[in-house]
C-alpha cells in the first residue's frame, strides 16, 4: 500500500493490509513482560512497534538482545561485510556512494584485515556498538584495523 495514496484510492488488498496491521498492534500491547533469555533483561514488548515486539517474543529476548541477534546472524551470512573488531560491530557501507551523501564516520579512511588474510578498505565504515558482554561469545572479534 503506498502511504501516500488518498484513502478513497484504496483497493480492498489495501484495506485488508491495513485491518491485519492494526489487528496486530492491539494484540502486540496486550503482550506481557518477561525476563530475557540471554541478558536476563526485563523485556517489555508492549513498548514497541508490534514487529519488534513479536520477535521479542519469539525470541525470548529483550530488545537490545533482539539487536545483536540480528547482527550475530549478519556476521554469519556476510563477515566481510558485517564484522566485530576491537569488541565493537561494524558495518561497511556502499563505496559507489556519491561523495556528497553521508558517509560513516565522515569518510574516514579504515583497512580492515580479516583472519583469511582478506583486506578491504573502506571510506563508508558503520558503528553498530560495543558488543555487550553477554554476546561476546556469540560475537568474537573477527577482523583488524590496520589503519582507522
């Protein structure tokens, strides 16, 4: 459904698309706290999106854990791409990215060496964070900085 669509312009898909969304947000409130698996968080998925929420829920995680997750299951699919250096996530952005578009950490100049003996140099390098203790088993470091 495109959200800039005039609400008399809607088809019936649209409408339904809109009625599950809505159905989902209220049940997604009535779900109750709960300790998180892997932090030992209080979890209150009632304070977020209904999507959050139900992965919260899923995963028995709170929503900080739901974040590293996903970032352990990035690591996983695409390590040259997605890596922890220093105990800290990172992310390596486009470089085909117009100079004028924002970039991470301003442009900067970062050579990364990965384990294999892999290089790669970025001027579109991400932070994701610290890597909190609790994921550190599930997110060891996996690559140097030789320059950044």
């Amino acid at each position: 459904m495109d959200s800039s669509m005039n609400y008399r312009s809607w088809t019936t898909e649209d409408l339904q698309q809109c009625h599950e969304r809505n159905k989902k947000r209220k049940e997604a409130s009535k779900l109750k706290d709960f300790t998180c698996s892997k932090c030992g968080a209080r979890a209150v998925p009632s304070h977020y999106v209904y999507y959050a929420a139900w992965e919260m829920v899923d995963l028995i995680m709170c929503i900080m854990c739901t974040h590293w997750y996903a970032m352990h299951k990035m690591v996983l699919k695409d390590p040259k791409t997605h890596f922890v250096a220093r105990d800290n996530a990172y992310t390596v952005g486009d470089e085909n990215l117009s100079k004028n578009l924002q970039r991470g950490f301003g442009g900067a100049l970062f050579i990364i060496r990965f384990p294999d003996g892999a290089i790669v140099e970025s001027t579109n390098l991400w932070h994701r964070g610290a890597v909190p203790t609790e994921w550190q088993e599930d997110l060891p470091n996996t690559a140097f900085f030789l320059r950044g």
